[in-house]
C-alpha cells in the first residue's frame, strides 16, 4: 500500500468524525513516518513499509475511536512552542495563550508567578520562555500531568531553579512565597455537563474538567484564598473562563474587593477575567 492508498481508504472514514479530516491524516502520517511535508508529497506514490503501515493503521483507527489527535501524536503547539501531552495530561490550547500573554505582560522585572492546575505546565513554560527574569511554581493535582509538564520545561530549556513543580491538590496548598501574578486555567465545566461532552473530549481527565455543580468551585477558592491571602500589593490574578460563567466569575472575585474585568479571544467569547486589587 502507498500513501495514495493509505490516504484513499481512510480518508472518507476520518470525514465521518471530523470536519478537519485532510488535515488529521497529514498531521498523523507526518508524525508515524517522521517525514516533511515536501518529503511526504514527494513520497505519496511510495510503497509503505509494514512497520509504518501498521503505526499508521493503529494511529488513525485511534482518532477513529474518538481519541484527541493531539495525544495520537503526542504533541500539539502552543503559544509558538512545541508542548508534549498525552493521556492523564489537559491538551493545550490556543484560547489559553490569552493567559500567558497576560501574565508576560504584568509580571514586573524579576516578578514571581503561580500557576494553579498547571495541567502541561504549557502556561508557566511559555511566559518563562519569554521572560528569563520570571521564576514560577507550577501546581497540579495530578502526577501524570506533571510528568507532561517537566519534559516540556526540560525541553525549552526552563531549569528547576526558575520553575518548581509541586504535585498537590490546590485545597491544600500553601504558597511559600508572595506572586505577583496567579494564572490558572482551572476545570469549570458544570458537574451535570459532563455527561454532555463529545467522545473526544471525554478522553481527557475527568479531574482537569469538572468544576461542580455550577462549575465555579475552583474559581471561589483561588479568588478567596490565593489572591485574598497571596498575591503582592500591585498584583494581578487571570483565569480562564467557560463560556456562560464569566460574569459570575467576576462577582467572585469582586467580592473580594477585586476590580474585575473580562476579556474575549479572537472570537468574542468572554474567556479570561483579569482581577486586580483595588
């Protein structure tokens, strides 16, 4: 079988589950056989060797089983950086660079951040990778996630003397220094939604999704006690929003004599609420 072929049998099949088909598959083939594109286009009418055929078949009748492409191949960019996930691990994704952007923005010269339900660490990389004055702690619940987020500060050259990682639940938590600024992309989708969400998105753990019943738990804690409690004087706190819970999410924080403002991506959903004190 050739690529031709490869492409011609399991094309229509990914058309079928997404609307991005042409693109998985090529994402997918240049992955297994570590090709170029120019390469793979140049080889298109090659015969395939059983090895690759056999990565590649197991590979696509993955996605065909609903899994995220981005832990098929392992990887996915964010923020113009390459970041490793897989199982166990949130994917990163483009509406989160909103927060990175942010907090390269505000930490002052030297500033220290927080970064709550690190998932990747992808945040926390990608401001370090830009700001070398910046150190950063980076917590998350879950053990596998943080294995994630050490190969991909290892990977951009972020030592562990600029980035510490700390394997904890964030209700137990205790800062040992004062950030200046606290990002978190926290789960927030609503604990009766979750039986909602499409096959794929299932894939990625429960624990990085489910923000309870109204989807607001994480939000209260970080707004009542991490930027309450230690943030510095002239200190920000950004999180990640879903879509209908923004408003609350400010209420929250102004609650704590916060201002608060929200802020929308590129397609005009409310996505990130910026607190400051005020």
């Amino acid at each position: 079988m050739t690529y031709n072929e490869f492409k011609a049998e399991y094309l229509p099949k990914l058309k079928l589950i997404t609307d991005n088909a042409s693109f998985e598959l090529e994402t997918i083939m240049l992955a297994i056989s570590g090709l170029k594109k120019s390469e793979l286009l140049l080889s298109r009418c090659n015969v395939l060797e059983n090895s690759i055929l056999e990565k590649l078949t197991k590979a696509v009748n993955r996605r065909l089983d609903f899994e995220p492409l981005q832990y098929i191949i392992g990887e996915w960019e964010f923020f113009g950086l390459r970041m490793f996930c897989g199982k166990g691990c949130l994917i990163p994704r483009p509406e989160t660079e909103m927060l990175a952007e942010i907090a390269i923005k505000k930490l002052p010269r030297n500033g220290k951040l927080l970064d709550l339900c690190t998932g990747s660490g992808c945040i926390s990389v990608a401001v370090l990778n830009n700001r070398p004055d910046v150190t950063a702690v980076a917590v998350d619940i879950s053990e596998d996630a943080l294995n994630y987020a050490k190969k991909n500060a290892e990977y951009h050259g972020i030592s562990s003397d600029r980035l510490k990682f700390v394997c904890a639940d964030i209700y137990e938590y205790t800062p040992d220094f004062i950030p200046d600024v606290i990002v978190s992309n926290p789960p927030y989708i609503k604990s009766d939604d979750m039986k909602t969400l499409s096959a794929e998105v299932l894939h990625e753990p429960a624990i990085a999704l489910d923000g309870g019943h109204d989807g607001l738990d994480f939000y209260k804690l970080i707004a009542k006690y991490f930027a309450n409690k230690f943030i510095s004087d002239n200190g920000c706190c950004a999180v990640e929003v879903g879509y209908d819970i923004g408003e609350e999410v400010a209420a929250i924080f102004r609650s704590q004599k916060f201002s608060a403002n929200l802020l929308r991506d590129i397609f005009e959903v409310e996505r990130v609420c910026l607190a400051q004190k005020e």
